[in-house]
C-alpha cells in the first residue's frame, strides 16, 4: 500500500481547503441571487477552521481528543450544508426542511463528543452520515440534467462518488478492525487524506463552473426574454422561426403563423397613462400562455405585436380555426390598474409553406392580412370569417407562384 506523508498532506488539505473557502465565498459574492451559493460558501468556511485545528492544535496546546471531536462535527455538519446548498440550486427550496436538517447537528456534536477515545466507533458512525449525504447529494446533481449541465454537474458527482467511496472504505476497515491501534496505523488513512484533497479541489472547481453556467444561461435567457410580459422577444422568435422552418422541411409538417395587434393601444397610454398600457400587455401575455399549446409558441416581438406559432396546421381551415380560438382568448374586458377595458385585437396569419418558405415572406403576408383585419374593424364591420382569411390567403397566394412551387419541389424532394 502507499505510504503518503501525514504532515504533508495535512498542510496540503489546510491549503486547499482555504483556497476553496475564498473561492467559494467569490462566488457566492458574485451570485448573490443563486440558490445554494451562499450554503456553499458556509460549508467552506465552517470545514476549513478545523483542518486548521488538526494540523495546529499541538501549537494551539488543544488536547488531541477535543479537536478531534471538533474536527468530525464540522466536517459532518459541512456535509450536510452541501446538500441543503445543492437542494436549493437544483431548486428544491423548503425551510421545513432545513428546520429538520438542522435537528441533526446536535447529534453529530453529541457522537463526535461520545466517540471521540473510540476510533472503531467513530468512524462507524461518522463514516455512515457522510457517505449517504454524499450519495445523495451526487444523485441531486445528476437528476434531470439537461445538455451542458451534464458535463458540469457529472463532475460534481464524481468527485461526490469519490469521497463516498472513500468514507465508504474506512468504514468497512473500522468493521474488519481487531483493535483502534491497528485502524490508525493503516496506510488507508493516507489515501483516504488524499481523497480528501482531490474532492476538495474537485467539488470547489464543479460548483464554480456550474454556477457560471447557470449565470451564462440567465444571461442568455434575460436577452431573449421580453423584461416586462416575460414572453420571448423578437430574438428568441428568430430562432424558433427557423427552427420551425428546419424542421417543416424535414418532416413535412406545416405550421402556422399568427401576428396579433391590440387596437387603439396608444389611447390607453393616453388616457390611462403607460403603466396601465403595461398592466395591459401583461394580461394580454397571460391570456397568450392560457391559449398556447405544449407545441405552440407565443411571443412579443415589440410594441402591441404579439406572435404565434402553431405547429400541425396542414390546411387553412386548421388556422381558421386556431385564430378564432386566439381572438376568443385575447379579447375581452380587463380590469386594469382599477379601469376596465376591453380588449380588441387585429389578426393576420400565414400558412407555411403555402403562403412562403422564408420568415420574411411569412411575416409581409401575416403583417398585410392585419394590418386588412384592423381596417375592416375601424370600419365598424365584423371580424373577418374564415371565407375571408381563405380568400386572402387565395389572393396572396396568385402573387406568388414560383415561391410556391419552390416549396412543393422541397416537400417533393424529402
């Protein structure tokens, strides 16, 4: 077995776990808004006093006894605030949960106190805790992670594993063990100290970049997310727009494309002022995600314009039918700011890849189609019938031809 130097590695586990404290304690200054940071950054600080107190309490004239007693305390009580800091960035908060958790802190002192003359003991009790908190907190960080948090969190579990694993060994040496004199001679502790480092260094550097990626993702998402209605905004419609497109190339599969406007929407900012005209938006947001289905997407591509992509419509009388249902959703009376207002928008739709192939084709006979259904209704007549939507799109479509034979040729060649 290797034999490894004991003060050695104990003034390396001192050092690394000093640099991960003020790491840690960055990082949670940095994501202040982040669940779990914060837990995180008190487990470091807690753990790293008494690594400090194995090393030194020689020097510190502690007994050896008392600081062990400490030394094992903190270390499970570190665990166990690496779950619950784990728990709530995987967004599972719960205070009840902690009001319970916490329970357990005075019984790892009281066994820590109790076994501290009795190794086997010790570490029968102490080893057990910390291998299932460890356990439990590499399954957290693997459950439902998705793309690149695979790789970050894969990691964390890793090093989790490795320490489990670890923990896991000494305790089936504390079972096999005829006398504490031969436990402490093992060259395992060696190892097991330097397990201790590598996790150290492992789970600090894990944590970090996972906590960067989920900054980078908000980051993402705050730029493709409309700030006042939540909605996605113009950009994150880009994309999906040609998603969409792909994707009705691949499989054949039609989609339809909806543009909706709110009629005499600045009067309200007039009257009203702007923050009803926001408290307005918001509703109509609302209303948008109470009508859209799993595969539908709706956002707000700016202004009063709101969009609607609707996958599996294959015929007109398919988007007929879905604008009635979205006008039946989105107009109607609001209480706004303690006014009531009636919602009234304008509708204009496109049917891909009958009416275009492209996004700007599809969005130019979309915006015609509303800006025609806006007209008729300050006119004072009824809100286009699907005869009428039929008969745009039939217009739009005799200004087209060869666009339209260009998509029969792509759905033709799949």
């Amino acid at each position: 077995m290797l034999k490894l130097d004991k003060p050695t590695l104990d003034l390396v586990i001192v050092a690394a776990s000093l640099v991960s404290m003020l790491v840690l304690i960055a990082v949670w200054r940095i994501n202040r808004q982040m669940p779990g940071t914060a837990w995180w950054a008190a487990a470091a600080s807690l753990v790293t006093p008494g690594f400090f107190l194995s090393m030194f309490f020689v020097d510190l004239g502690i007994p050896r006894q008392l600081v062990i007693a400490i030394s094992n305390s903190l270390t499970l009580t570190t665990l166990l605030l690496m779950l619950e800091g784990t728990l709530r960035f995987r967004g599972y908060p719960s205070l009840t949960r902690w009001r319970w958790g916490a329970m357990l802190i005075p019984v790892f002192v009281l066994m820590a106190f109790a076994n501290r003359d009795d190794a086997i003991h010790r570490y029968l009790f102490h080893d057990t805790v910390a291998t299932i908190l460890a356990l439990c907190m590499a399954a957290i960080f693997l459950y439902r992670s998705r793309q690149l948090e695979i790789m970050t969190h894969g990691i964390a579990t890793f090093f989790l594993m490795a320490v489990a694993a670890g923990f896991a060994g000494r305790w089936l040496l504390a079972f096999h063990a005829s006398s504490q004199q031969q436990l402490v001679q093992e060259p395992y502790m060696g190892v097991l100290s330097l397990i201790g480092i590598l996790f150290t260094m492992g789970w600090t550097f894990s944590v970090s970049t996972a906590c960067n990626l989920r900054a980078q993702k908000t980051i993402l998402d705050m730029a493709r997310e409309d700030t006042l209605t939540g909605l996605p905004n113009r950009r994150h419609f880009d994309e999906i727009m040609r998603r969409y497109i792909a994707q009705g190339g691949r499989t054949e599969t039609g989609f339809g494309f909806i543009l909706a406007d709110l009629n005499d929407f600045k009067q309200v900012n007039d009257r009203h002022g702007h923050q009803a005209g926001d408290a307005l938006l918001i509703e109509v947001a609302q209303r948008l995600r109470k009508f859209a289905r799993d595969a539908d997407f709706v956002g707000r591509i700016g202004g009063d314009e709101f969009v609607v992509l609707s996958s599996g419509i294959h015929d007109q009388q398919q988007l007929n039918s879905t604008m009635q249902r979205l006008r039946a959703s989105l107009d109607g009376p609001a209480q706004v700011n303690g006014v009531m207002l009636d919602i009234h928008t304008s509708l204009g739709a496109a049917r891909w890849p009958r009416d275009g192939v492209s996004q700007d084709r599809l969005m130019q006979i979309a915006d015609q189609r509303m800006y025609a259904d806006k007209s008729r209704q300050k006119a004072g007549r009824q809100a286009p019938l699907p005869e009428l939507v039929a008969d745009s799109s039939f217009a739009f479509e005799q200004r087209e031809p060869a666009e339209a034979q260009v998509a029969a040729s792509a759905m033709r060649g799949h």
